[in-house]
C-alpha cells in the first residue's frame, strides 16, 4: 500500500515516500481558466506599496552583470541563501532559460499573463554579484501569454516562442553582440482557431509544434512559421503540453500520447491511468522524459499525483506519488543528473531524488522543499531547471521571479 508522508490516506500501487513535504496550511483551491490552465493570479497582496515599488525592477539595463538591476533579494533568511528573488510587479506565466551551447546558461525570459497587453521579458543571472537578477530586454506584445518555449538557433542567438488565448505564435530572436543582447521580432503566424494553449521545439528538424484548447496540434517549420501538417483531433481535451523527444513527439491532456515523428497521424503508444477523484478532474499537466532514457517519463497529474511511467509497459505506471495537494502544474527531470526532478504544485516546489534502480517493489525517493508560500495563500505556477548549472528558476502567485539553489547537485 502507498502512503505518501503526512497523508494518513493509503493508497494502492509501489511505495513512493517523500521524506519532506510539509505544509503549515492548506491551499485554498482557485478556479482555473479554459483547459485547467495555470489560475491568473492576481497583484501581490503581501507587500505594501513602498516594498513593492523598491523591489520592482528597473527599465532594461547594460550588458555588465555587476551594475544595479533595481530589483533586491528577498527579505527572508531562507530564501536569501537559496538565491535571488525579485518582484516583477506583473502575473507570469511562464519562464524557460536560454539554452547555451558550451557556456553555462545565464539568460533567461519570463512571458507575462496579463489580460489585454502582456510583455516578453529577457533577465540574466549573475550569481557573484550583488543584484542577482537583472532584467535586460522587455517586448510587449497583444493579447495574453499562455505558453513559451526557447529554440536554440546558433551558440549566440535564440528564438522565443511564446503562445496566446487567441491562437497566436509569437517568435522573437535574441541577438547578443559586443553592444549588448537585442530582443528582435522575428515573426508570427495564427496557428489555431482557439487558445493556444502549448508550444515546444525540435532543434534537430527546424519545426515547432503548438496545441490548442480544441485538442489539435499544428506543425510549422521555424524559418518560414507556415503550418506543414495538423492533427485536428489529438486529444478530446486541451492540449496541456508538448514535448519533442529524438522520434516523437508526447502529447499531454486527457492522457499522454507519442506520435511518431515519421507518421504523425495516429498515436504510437497511448499512456492513461484512471484516478477516481470525486472532487477534481483528471487532467495531465505536464510530461517530462527522463533524461537518456526516453522510455521512462514522469506526469503531473490535477489530482497532485506525479506518476512514473515506462513506455513499453502502457497499462498502469510503475509508481505513483500524492507530492501535492492539487494540481501539479510542471514536472521536469534535471538535463545533467536524471536522477533528480523537480515538480510544482499548491503552494510548493519540490525537488525529488530518484534512484536509477527504482522498480515495483524496491522503489524509493524522497524529496526537499525548495520554495513554500503557504503563508502568502498562493501557488507556485511555473518553473524551469537550469540546463548547466545547479539551479532552478520559478514563479508563483505573488508576481515574483526566483533562482534557487539545487541541493546535492556539484555543477
């Protein structure tokens, strides 16, 4: 029988234990919006109006890591010795860092979800000086940011993908030259009917891949943004995320599908587990491939249940685990050390240590509470490991940005 730590609910399936997952309160539960998407979240409440604008960061600055960002770390002990956190002042939905190839990654970009105009956001860390976090490069665009992913174009230049409600793509090139880094529109294409609700990349095809709160998936090629083929009835359901992996490319909303690169027609291998919840959906959030073994992956689940799958095994997952108490909006496993993962959900963002060896019986993790806003009553909505070194950037629903420390990583 499972049962989670500080669940006294048991459970049927292999033993997953978090070792610390703790919460002084419970999180009220927010409405969603269309297709279990993140909640918009609100201005952040806990500051007063002199915190909030001495903690917002300036206009964009230089290329010079050690100048004065405008935004400061955060008043707490615990969070200051994790990292750097500074208010943006605006809900974000979503933030990704840069890809670098050969250098350690430092650049990252945060879309805002605002209601009529939103902003793309460009920041670099600079972990040896005194302003952690400084906010580079802002482009403001129409309409609301649901979704964004960063392609990687040449070792000096990335491409922006960022999705909206009104089934937009909206790509910007990052250009970074002795004068600075540039924020460029490069293009944009109406690729749904509906809300474009997902976005990923396959840098090795040059080809983009967005979903729709209809349940289709379009395929366009990066340079030209033309749709070359759509699969209108993908899913029944939103299409929550998208992920390319070398030969397919995994679907997740109702359940999780691959579609064969060669044939994206119908799907190769089809993943569903049913919960029975009598309170919430069962909707996927989130998939993630562990890294160097593409057959095994972890799903986020609107239950708070994070499940283990092996691909070749499609009838039930080899673990599952109550880490949170709602909606896990993101799971993702570490580029250079899968053996560790990160999810987020309620108002936590956890970090688990996986074991290589873990099978139905002698399976085993436990997991570290890296970020807690219990006390503000506010979800943590997104977040993203750094590809190079041993950090992680996130996001919750006090409208702020933070980079924290990974424990038991070396990089």
């Amino acid at each position: 029988m499972l049962r989670a730590a500080g669940d006294s609910a048991s459970r049927s399936g292999p033993i997953l234990r978090p070792m610390q997952l703790t919460r002084t309160a419970t999180l009220p539960l927010s409405a969603t919006t269309v297709g279990g998407l993140p909640p918009q979240m609100s201005d952040y409440s806990g500051a007063t109006p002199e915190k909030a604008a001495t903690t917002t960061p300036s206009s964009a600055m230089g290329e010079g890591c050690s100048e004065d960002s405008g935004g400061e770390m955060a008043d707490d002990g615990a969070a200051a010795s994790a990292g750097a956190r500074v208010f943006v002042g605006v809900p974000v939905a979503r933030v990704r860092w840069h890809p670098q190839s050969g250098l350690p990654s430092t650049k990252l970009t945060c879309v805002s979800r605002e209601r009529f105009s939103s902003e793309v956001s460009l920041w670099e860390y600079c972990p040896n000086s005194e302003h952690m976090l400084q906010k580079r490069v802002t482009q403001s665009f129409v309409g609301t940011g649901v979704d964004l992913h960063i392609a990687t174009l040449d070792h000096l230049s990335s491409l922006i993908c960022v999705t909206t409600t009104a089934g937009r793509l909206l790509c910007y090139r990052t250009q970074t030259d002795l004068t600075g880094t540039r924020l460029e529109v490069s293009g944009e294409a109406q690729v749904h009917n509906g809300q474009c609700t997902s976005v990923a990349s396959n840098d090795s095809n040059g080809e983009i891949a967005t979903g729709c709160a209809d349940g289709s998936i379009s395929f366009l090629k990066i340079g030209t943004l033309q749709v070359i083929h759509k699969i209108d009835y993908a899913e029944s359901f939103t299409i929550q995320n998208l992920v390319f992996t070398n030969n397919d490319l995994i679907s997740a909303g109702s359940c999780v599908k691959f579609w064969d690169l060669r044939h994206p027609t119908t799907p190769s291998v089809t993943l569903k587990h049913t919960v029975s919840s009598a309170t919430l959906p069962d909707i996927i959030h989130s998939v993630s491939p562990r890294s160097g073994v593409e057959y095994m992956l972890a799903v986020g689940r609107s239950t708070g249940q994070v499940d283990y799958w092996d691909k070749r095994q499609t009838r039930t997952p080899l673990q599952t685990c109550q880490a949170h108490k709602s909606n896990v909006w993101r799971v993702q496993f570490c580029k250079f050390d899968s053996q560790y993962m990160a999810s987020c959900g309620d108002s936590t963002l956890s970090w688990w240590n996986l074991p290589s060896n873990v099978t139905l019986d002698n399976g085993r993790s436990s997991a570290h509470t890296l970020y807690d806003t219990t006390h503000y009553w506010q979800q943590i909505t997104d977040f993203d490991i750094n590809p190079t070194r041993s950090v992680i950037a996130c996001t919750s629903g006090l409208n702020d940005l933070s980079v924290r420390t990974l424990p038991g990583l070396l990089l």
